[in-house]
C-alpha cells in the first residue's frame, strides 16, 4: 500500500445550479457516492477507479 488512494465519483444528473432543476437526484443523491468513498478505508483494491452508484465503473 502506497499510504494514500485516489478514486473519481459520478454524481449522475444532480439537481443544483450545474445539473437544474429538472435533474432526477437530489443533492443527497448526488453526494451519496463521493462521501461513501472518502469514508473507506485506504486499500490497494479501491484506489484509481471511477464509481457511480458506488459501483466501479469500467474504462
């Protein structure tokens, strides 16, 4: 382990001043993924990844 881990979050279509009014996730939604990964635990297995709906994301 490097002692450090970095990782992308999609928000999806989020209502805010970016998304509008119209987007179907609220902010808690939109949050929801970013937050889960700043709260993990620093791992080899979850560094250097894009997530959505707290799932990998291939690319």
């Amino acid at each position: 382990m490097t002692g450090s881990t970095g990782n992308a979050a999609d928000p999806g279509w989020t209502r805010s001043g970016m998304g509008g009014p119209s987007a179907p996730r609220g902010p808690a939604e939109g949050a929801d993924t970013p937050v889960w990964l700043a709260t993990l635990p620093d791992s080899d297995e979850t560094t250097g990844r894009l997530f959505a709906g707290r799932e990998p994301l291939p690319w």
